[in-house]
C-alpha cells in the first residue's frame, strides 16, 4: 500500500514478508529470516516497525514517534 512519509498502517500479527518500494524506486525485499534478524539486532522487548531510505528497521515506540513528527514537519514544506 502506498504511504507518504508521516503515514503509517497498523496490522496485528507478525512480519513474514515485507516488499518496499523505496522513493528512489529500488525495491527491497524481506523474508522471515531476515525480518527476525533486524528484529534481534534491535535488542528491544516492545517497538514499531519502520521504513526509511535504508530499508526496514525495529525501533522503539519513542524514536518512532520522533520519525513521524520530524516527517510530518518536512511534509508542512512541500508546495
């Protein structure tokens, strides 16, 4: 689904497959492997999934909301 910087989508269950097609128009793909190993690397009990230019991240629910308020301030700029 197509989301703008400051959006987000809210789903109950776990991460199996992630498809992202980056702004720059690269498409990256995650597996459950991987998905549970950028989970791990994390080190956090509780937190929120995010995508930035870099791909897909686990952060916690204060940095994400730290994303999301910078994003929506950048969003205030465009014409």
């Amino acid at each position: 689904m197509p989301l703008l910087p400051s959006q987000s989508a809210a789903f109950d269950g776990t991460l199996t497959r992630v498809k992202v097609r980056l702004r720059s128009g690269r498409v990256v793909e995650y597996n459950k492997h991987q998905i549970a190993a950028i989970r791990s690397q994390a080190r956090l009990e509780k937190g929120d999934w995010v995508v930035d230019k870099n791909g897909l991240r686990f952060v916690s629910c204060d940095e994400r909301q730290r994303i999301f308020e910078v994003a929506k301030k950048f969003e205030w700029l465009k014409p």
